[in-house]
C-alpha cells in the first residue's frame, strides 16, 4: 500500500499561482500512476491531471492545459502540481491518487482507476 498526503493549498488572487505536493510513504512510488483530481462544493470529483511512473507522459483535463503542470520526483517519493493563472472556477478541493502499475505507459483519468487517495487539500481563487 502506499499512503498519501496533499500540501500546498491555500487561499490566492485571480492570476496567481500555487503548487501543490503530493508526499507519498509506503510502498516504491515509483511504481505508481498517479493524477490529481478535484472536487468543488456540489459537484462530482474530476479529473485534473495524470503522469505516468516515471512522470514522462503527462495528461491534462482541458480546462486546465497550458495553466497546470504534474511532475513528481520519485527519489523523494513526492508528486507535485504547479498551478499558475488561477480562476475562481479552479476552487476545490485537490486531491492526488495512485495507481500501482506494471507497464510504463500506463496512466489513469477516471477516479475509479485510481486505489489509493490522499486526503485532499483546499485552493479557493478569489475574484
């Protein structure tokens, strides 16, 4: 198993920026798919980004292409997203995932690929 734990949220201006970390224990996160999803008040969570173990594929929901950028770095078992041009329609709760994998060139968009799942992390873009 691995667990997770989300950092970095907060409370930002329109147009500002925020990175998130995503610090994974347990089991070789190397080993591992993982995405980041997003939850806001009264919707359903939603796919945000995703990168393969070795974080050289990426993929990005639409909405959020060109703004935000998934990278991990496996040597210190940690995922990241860099958030940049922020909207007030980007507040939500974040969350990241992970999926243990056996091929390279595996990732995941939908939540139930995903079995392990940090505990979330507040961003709110003010207007």
């Amino acid at each position: 198993q691995v667990q997770l734990v989300e950092s970095g949220g907060g409370l930002v201006q329109t147009g500002g920026s925020l990175r998130l970390s995503c610090a994974a224990s347990g089991r070789s996160f190397s080993s591992y798919a993982m995405g980041w999803f997003r939850q806001a008040q009264g919707k359903e969570r939603e796919f945000v980004a995703a990168t393969t173990w070795s974080g050289g594929s990426t993929y990005y929901a639409t909405s959020v292409k060109g703004r935000f950028t998934i990278s991990r770095d496996n040597a210190k078992n940690t995922g990241y997203l860099q958030m940049n041009v922020l909207k007030p329609e980007d507040t939500a709760v974040y969350y990241c995932a992970a999926v243990r994998t056996y091929n390279s060139g595996t990732y995941a968009t939908t939540p139930g690929r995903y079995d392990y799942w940090g505990q979330g992390t507040q961003v709110t873009v003010s207007s």
